[in-house]
C-alpha cells in the first residue's frame, strides 16, 4: 500500500505542549500554571444571550463573514477604542477563532516560496500554518534585554528579497511582550521601506497593564499593509464560543473569506449572537477582569524577585516568563522535574520556539488563592536546586 | 488606588497589608493610611464574615418586612427608621421607593421571636401603617457569593 500521508504535513512538529499535556493528565493532584485560557466563567449576560437565542431557534447558518449586526458593533469597537476605521461590510470578518483568521490570512497572501517572518517567543501556530501555506518561515529569535520587544534591526537582519509577511504577535503569548507605540512606529518604517505585510494577533489586546494597546493598523501608512486579528476569547473569556475575526483591506478579505466560505461555511451562529451582546454590554466585565489579572501579575512580579528568579515585567496577556537559567537545566528538564516533585504543570518556553530554551511560561489565569499555592512550590524548588548547586 | 483598594477589600477583607500594596502596586504604608483614612470617613464601615449559618447546627430565621409608615413633619423618615434600627435584631433598614416606605432585615432565633418582634416592637409603632412579613426559606446568594456552589476548574490542565 502506499503511504497514505502528506510529507509536509508528517515534516511538522506537534505542538510541545502536548507532552506535558499527557504527563499532567495522568496526575490526579497535580496543579496547573499551564493554562492559555481565562479562569472566569463567560460573563452571564453573553452566556444568556447566546441561549436565548437558541431559544428563539436561531440555529441557522448566518452568511460567510458573519452576522451583519456583529460586524457592525465589530467595527465600532475598533473605532471607539483604536481610532481604526473598517467598512463592516467590505473589511471585516467573523472566523472560528483567531486561530482560523491566522490560517486563512496567510493561505490568502502567500505564494509559494514567500518568506514570512515571525518572531518567536510567540504563539505554536504561526510556523505551521505558514508552512501549510507553501511560505518558508523565517524566525527571529526576540531577547529578553529587549523585554521580548521586536526592533527595527532584529526586522531589517531577517528581511530578504522574498520577504512578504511580517507577523506581530502583541500583546504576547508566552512572554507577556507588549510592543509600544514608539516600537510600533519603529518597524513600521521597516515594512512600508521593505513593502511588507503584516499580520497583527491582537486576541490580547484588552489585557494590558501599561496604558492601552496600540495597533499597528493605527501608525500612518500601516492599515492598507495590515490584517489586524482579534476575538472574544481572551477579552470575554469566551475561548470554548470558538469566535474571533479579521479586519483588512477589501482585497485581502474578500480572498479570506473564499478559503473560509469553502472550509468552514461560518462562524458558531449561537457565540455570534453572544458575541453581539458581548460587544455592546461587555465593557464593565473586561475592566474587571483587566484589574484581577493586573494585582495578580504584580503579585507574581514581586514573589519572583523575592525568589530571586530574574524576569522582565510583563505588560500584556496574561503570562510571566521567567529565566531558570542559573540552574543548568534545559527548560524542559526544569519543568518535568517540578511536575515530578512539586506537583506543578508550567510549560517549557521551549514550546513556543528554540529560543525560549531557559524561561517558563508561568500563567496567572489563576486565582490569588491558587497562585499562591503553586508559587509557594516553586520558591521550595527553586530553594532546593540552589542547595544542591550548593 | 482608593477605588481598588475597596473593590478587593470589599471581597477580600482578610488579605494581609503587605499582600494588597503588592498587589495594587502600592507602598504598605500607603495603604495603611489610606485604610485609616477611609474607616475615620465612615467609609469602611466595618470587616464581616460572610457566614452561611444553613450550614451550622445554629438555628436562624430571617425575614423581610415591609412597612408602610406615615412621615413626620420635619423628620421625614428618619426618626421611624432609627426607632426600628436600634433593635439589635434588625440588620438592615432600607428606605425604599415604591408601593411601602421602609425594608426590614430581621434575624431571630426562632419563628416566634420574629413574630414577637412584630407584633410587640413594630406594628404599635405610632406611625406605622402597615407591616408585611416574608420570612426567608433559602439563601442562594449573599454579598455578591454564591453560598451553593463551589469553584471548580474545568479547564484542561495545559494549553497553548
């Protein structure tokens, strides 16, 4: 028989979280900082509008970008809180998570050959899709003197004549990295001076802790070049809802929308419908949570220096990432052994890329009363591995 | 900070001092001055416990009443409230808009002390007009908690 699988496909890595995932699964008492998705339960009322509208027997599927009603409160959120304008008819779209808006967003730019390039640390699956894609991925390894921060040089050294896409992934998934207006500003003239595109994941954007999000759709000269992405996930704690959406020129969309339109028909139409009254209503549950992510962030910042562990404080998403350098350990030796002997999942920075070889993603999509617990394990293991150095 | 500060507080009255200026990002003693501050202010008011007293073997009946009353010349409500307010029985006296003036909250021991407090203490009341008891069968909710559920994580333990 012959092989019955695809060499590009079998050519891509599985994700490395996925190991720990099975090792913690099988421990019962296990306690986890692992998580990528909000602690708080969907707030009631977008939870209820969804199952009204159920009720109501919305069951059917609205049209490929989505419900014409959620466009529009779409694309006067953006308005409202980034100052960005988007024709909700033309240039915005409704995606089965921001996942699907970063798949299709590429498979709709690139040709084969296109360079993309995507700093790392940063989400598990922008090099896959690129590599779905037919781009050749090109990595830029970020620093953690430059608090994770993509700069203008780090840019302009990765860019080659087959360069096409750039992908921003800020506010940061694992380094908690946000990029501000200034740095925005500074690899936006690299683009525009190179002619790149540039893929934005903002699904963090409502999670920041220093002023708010800047978009680089907002810098002059970056909108026509920009596919902004965003969703309901992290911003309402919708991650099961499956919603998230796209926003860019015509051109792009209307490209999008064919991949999607053939791939996935729409979006959930029941999380539409919540995602309306999320949009509308949701503003006071965002602040709130905003503010309890914010105290246990500074919580987690002050218990590492106390521990000792150097890290950069963080201003975006809801993640810590710590060096464990001093120990002589590889991040997943670091992370295995804690599981084993403190009983606490954390995730390698290994996951998210090579050069996260050294740090941990530490969520804090916890509470209080929970983090303290787990960070009580790590100040013991820490204090262990130091006495054996010792 | 001020608004914050009540805000966890309001939740959290036991949290240590050193605790909440980590986590407001704060200096220790400027929270503890600005606690003193605000409790001096009448602002906080004072630091409960939330007791779901169901769960005890300590028998508790509470009941609503409400209370329609005639208002005097020149004190509106205010003197009714405080005569019914000093009962230590009564935990809470609200003036309300609407089709009666005044919200009772009583806790007794015993249906009949409720009763007895009626009947005796607040039905003679000069200006009270009318009274109507509702006694309470199950608390689902208090203060913003939910007595009846606890917490569980369902998530998955790892996740990108």
């Amino acid at each position: 028989m012959r092989n019955p699988l695809s060499d590009r496909i079998v050519g891509i890595k599985p994700s490395g979280i996925r190991k720990f995932f099975d090792i913690v699964s099988e421990m019962k008492d296990a306690i986890s900082l692992g998580v990528g998705e909000p602690d708080f339960d969907t707030p009631w009322h977008i939870r209820d509008e969804g199952i009204y509208s159920l009720e109501k027997g919305r069951t059917f599927y609205t049209s490929n970008a989505g419900l014409k009603e959620l466009k529009i409160e779409i694309s006067h959120y953006l308005e409202r809180r980034f100052h960005l304008s988007y024709d909700y008819d033309k240039e915005v779209m409704v995606t089965v998570g921001g996942s699907e808006a970063i798949d299709i967003a590429l498979r709709a730019m690139i040709n084969p050959g296109d360079e993309v390039i995507i700093p790392q640390p940063s989400y598990v699956s922008y090099e896959p899709c690129a590599i779905l894609a037919n781009a050749v991925p090109v990595i830029i390894d970020l620093k953690a003197e430059n608090e994770f921060r993509l700069t203008a040089q780090e840019l302009e050294d990765a860019i080659t004549d087959k360069t096409k896409i750039v992908v921003l992934p800020f506010p940061n998934n694992p380094t908690g990295a946000i990029m501000e207006q200034k740095d925005l500003e500074a690899v936006a003239e690299v683009i525009i001076r190179h002619d790149l595109f540039v893929i934005s994941d903002e699904i963090y954007a409502e999670l920041t802790y220093k002023g708010r999000h800047v978009s680089i759709a907002e810098i002059p000269g970056m909108w026509e070049r920009t596919v902004l992405i965003n969703g309901f996930s992290k911003t309402y704690a919708m991650t099961g809802w499956r919603l998230g959406y796209a926003c860019a020129p015509a051109a792009i969309i209307a490209q999008m929308l064919k991949i999607h339109q053939f791939a996935i028909m729409c979006a959930p139409t029941t999380s539409q419908y919540a995602a309306v009254e999320a949009l509308k209503n949701g503003n006071g549950d965002v602040a709130m949570m905003r503010e309890q992510y914010n105290q246990r962030r500074r919580y987690l910042v002050n218990a590492f220096r106390e521990m000792g562990l150097p890290c950069f404080e963080p201003y975006g998403a809801f993640y810590i990432f710590p060096c464990i350098k001093e120990f002589g350990m590889t991040s997943d030796e670091f992370a295995t052994r804690f599981l084993e002997e403190e009983k606490v999942a954390v995730v390698p920075g290994t996951a998210f890329g090579d050069c996260g070889e050294g740090f941990l993603r530490i969520s804090y999509a916890y509470s209080l009363e929970n983090l303290k617990i787990a960070i009580g394990r790590l100040a013991d293991f820490v204090e262990k591995l130091r006495a054996e150095k010792r | 900070m001020r608004e914050e500060l009540l805000r966890v507080i309001e939740k959290n009255s036991r949290i240590d001092l050193k605790e909440l200026a980590v986590i407001l990002g704060v200096e220790e003693i400027d929270v503890v001055n600005e606690m003193a501050a605000m409790e001096s202010e009448g602002i906080i008011c004072g630091y409960h416990t939330l007791i779901d007293w169901e769960k005890t073997s300590i028998e508790k009946v509470s009941a609503l009443i409400e209370v329609r009353v005639t208002p005097q010349r020149g004190q509106g409500f205010d003197n009714i409230a405080e005569r019914i307010y000093k009962y230590p029985e009564v935990h809470a006296v609200y003036l309300i808009s609407g089709g009666y003036d005044l919200l009772i909250a009583l806790e007794g021991k015993s249906l009949k002390e409720v009763s007895y407090f009626v009947s005796d203490k607040l039905a003679p009341l000069d200006s009270v007009l009318s009274t109507a008891t509702h006694f309470i069968l199950k608390k689902y909710k208090d203060h913003g908690t939910i007595l009846a559920r606890k917490y569980e994580d369902n998530r998955e333990k790892v996740s990108p």
